[in-house]
C-alpha cells in the first residue's frame, strides 16, 4: 500500500484547500496522473500520483483543508480497479440483504465460545488469554470486535467486565455511552466558549433578516491576510497628481491602425505607463527596492507587477525585464499573463519576484483610490478613469482636457516624500510628452 501526500509545491506555499478530486475510490491512476485540484494562496496546481495502482481510500474531501506532507490517499500498487470494485459492491450487497442474519452468526458463535471456555476452565483465566495477554493482544468475541469496528472505538481501550477478560458487545456499547458523554460534556464546553465569543465578537452578528454565509476560498483568504499585514507592516502613504492624457490618446489614435497591422495586437494606454514607470523606477532606484531585515536591497531589473481582477481575487502577475521590452513585447506579455489569469493557468513563476507593480481601476470607472503595496514591494502605482475636466492653460485659457488622476503608494520607511512626489511627477512629464518617451524608450 502506497500513501499519496501533498508534496512541496513552493518555497512561500506550505498549504492549500482541495479544491476537486479528480479520481474516486477504485479507480485505476498510472504514475503522474493528476489526481486533484488544489487550491493554493495564488495559484491552483494539480497534484499527481507519485505510485501506479488502485485508489483505496481519500483520506480528505473536497474544501479540506491539507499541508505539505499530509497523507491524502492511498494506492494499492498490486490492485485492480475492476476486482476491487465488484467485491466491494458484492460485500455492499452482501451486507443489505442479510445484516440481521450476520449478527445472528456472531452472537452464535460467541455463545458457543462462552461455554466451551466456561467448561474447559470454570475458575481463574484461560490459557488463550493469558497467551493473548503476553503477546500484548486484545481478547474480545467477533461480535465485540464487529461492534467495536462499526463504532470506530479501538478495542485496546475498552475494559473487560468478563472474567475471563474477553470483552464482549455490551463492554462496547458501554465504552461508546461514556465517550457520548464526555464528548457531550466536551461539546458543552465548546457550545458555550463559542456562544461566549458569539456574543462579544462584533466580526460575526446574526440578523434579524435573511442571509447568505458562504465560507471564503482560500485565495481571498489569503488577499485578505496580506493586505492587512501590508498596511500592519509598513509605513504606507500615498501621493497623487493628475496627468493630461491628450497627447497620448492623440499618438495612440494616430499609430494604432498600424500598431495592430504590424504587431498583431492593439496599443493600450498600458504600455505607455510601463514605460513611463521602468524610465522613473532608473531616476529613483529606492522605489524599485524591498526591505530584508535591516538592509535595503535595491534590484537593477524591472519585473513589473500588473494586477489583474478575475472571479475569484485580484491576482499580479509579472511581465518579465520590462525594460528590455518594446511597446508590443508590454502589449503581449500584458495580455499573455491576464489570459492566463482569466483561464486559471498561471504557475507560480509568474507571480513571483515582481520589483514593483501597477493597479488600474480606471478600467472599472474608479476615479480616485489609495493602491495597497504588493508587499515585499515597495511602491504601488494607481490608475483611474479618463475624464473631461477643465484645465488652464498656459496662455490662460480653459480647455476641457482628458485628464487622469494617478496615485503612488510607497513604503515611507525608505522612501521619502520628497522622492515619491518626483517619481510621480516625473510619470506625468513621460505621459505628457509621449514623443520624448517613445525616443528614450
């Protein structure tokens, strides 16, 4: 008999949720064959077989939750799927048509053993359970022993009131009524410290109208988590400023029939941001940084994070040296990552080792928002929603003009204000001279 665990899967992913099995008792699985879906912190991976045979047990059910290392089933190396299925099906059967008839047997049989012991030993304990007692072995009759099994009780904790010390059905229905007991003590206790937690908890209230509860995956779990342990673990502020968006929607309209003839894929406003980020993120190295206990590690690449919303949380996936990347390679790689996103088929090397990260709720008409980091991370930048709005010109003059409020949030433990106003507005001088970003890009 073999046993399947979870195996390693990441250095920072030491559990998840099974989220499907994708095999069922009694099937046959061949070394490597994906066995379920597991539903990690950020990704989901299929775990495999590590032995050929027939599954003979699932120790867990879909929506556990398992660790690295936990036994989730187990593989009969020598097994056959369709043996082992119609003699588990016969003994099923078996067991329906003739229970009665069963215990029938055994309490026969007890009796019959009872008096052959009374006659062949009147006082004092037999030499089988002596013998049994050396060899550290339980002495109990087979209807004990079925009992003891439909209960789930291990017969070495049972004491005997025969005595001969074999124990018998009514020593087992007796341990099984005490452990009710205990139990129902224990779950008194329990009632009552939840009732109590019930009660001073403001997290979980009952409502005098209908609701719905519905437990949280294991991803918005884990969202939840660390954008907490991001605001608890940093010193996060955010900066804002608002870019004119003329000059690039200008360019854009103008190039992006040709963009798309020749590259195969459309030019976004996304790319331009990238861009913008990668050129400032050179000009002020302490935002493309993190922290690692009392040293500042400052990265010469450019991972760039881009966050991207799908059913079940918000996901970052990196779009790889950045800045080694032309206009379309951004277009692509943003694209490739956010279809990866959306089919469920990111691994966890994309989503590892980004050196800094852009969020753009615009996309949904957000206006205004404060970007949470991407911890180890140390700066965030925040894209919103194109607007009108009336702007001075330089001659004096009020236009109406495209414009774009964008946030930074930046780890102030190393960054300072200074540094992250001239960060951002070193973006908007990129985003509004596009020219000059095209050349130097």
């Amino acid at each position: 008999m073999k046993e399947i665990k979870v195996p390693e899967l990441a250095e920072s992913i030491t559990e998840g949720t099974i989220a499907e099995w994708l095999v069922k008792k009694g099937d046959q699985v061949e070394k490597g064959d994906p066995i379920l879906e597991l539903e990690t912190d950020k990704v989901n991976v299929e775990v495999n077989a590590d032995a050929g045979g027939v599954i003979t047990e699932l120790l867990k059910e879909a929506g556990d939750d398992v660790e690295v290392g936990d036994v989730i089933a187990k593989v009969d190396e020598n097994g056959e799927a369709s043996g082992e299925t119609a003699e588990e099906e016969s003994k099923g059967e078996e067991k329906q048509e003739a229970p009665q008839e069963e215990t029938k047997k055994a309490e026969e049989q007890d009796s019959q053993e009872t008096s052959s012991e009374k006659q062949a030993e009147p006082a004092g304990k037999s030499q089988a359970s002596d013998e049994g007692k050396d060899k550290g072995e339980v002495v109990a009759t087979p209807a004990a022993r079925k009992r003891a099994r439909e209960l789930g009780i291990d017969l070495s904790d049972i004491s005997a009131r025969d005595p001969l010390d074999r124990i018998r059905p009514e020593d087992v229905d007796s341990h099984a009524k005490d452990d009710s007991k205990e139990e129902a003590k224990s779950s008194g206790k329990q009632e009552a410290s939840k009732q109590q937690k019930k009660d001073t908890s403001s997290e979980k209230k009952e409502f005098d109208k209908p609701v719905v509860r519905e437990k949280m995956s294991r991803r918005r779990q884990t969202i939840a988590k660390r954008l907490v342990e991001a605001q608890q673990s940093s010193a996060m502020l955010t900066t804002f400023n608002e870019v004119d968006m003329t000059n690039v929607m200008e360019l854009r309209s103008q190039r992006k029939d040709a963009f798309l003839k020749k590259h195969d894929i459309k030019l976004g406003f996304m790319s331009f941001f990238t861009k913008a980020v990668v050129g400032a993120l050179k000009e002020f190295p302490l935002l493309n940084a993190e922290i690692q206990g009392d040293e500042v590690v400052m990265k010469q690449f450019y991972d760039i994070g881009m966050a991207v919303s799908t059913d079940e949380g918000l996901v970052v996936p990196v779009v790889r040296d950045a800045d080694r990347l032309d206009f379309a390679g951004i277009e692509n790689g943003i694209a490739t990552m956010a279809q990866k996103a959306r089919d469920k088929e990111l691994q966890l090397s994309d989503l590892q080792g980004g050196s800094f990260s852009i969020t753009n709720g615009g996309i949904f008409g957000s206006m205004l928002s404060t970007p949470i980091l991407n911890t180890p991370q140390v700066g965030i930048l925040g894209l919103h929603n194109i607007e009108k709005r009336p702007k001075v010109m330089p001659d004096d003059t009020i236009q109406a003009r495209p414009m774009m409020y964008i946030a930074l949030s930046y780890d102030h433990r190393i960054v300072d204000g200074k540094e992250a106003v001239q960060f951002l507005r070193r973006i908007k001088e990129m985003i509004e001279d596009p020219y000059d970003l095209l050349l130097e890009g």
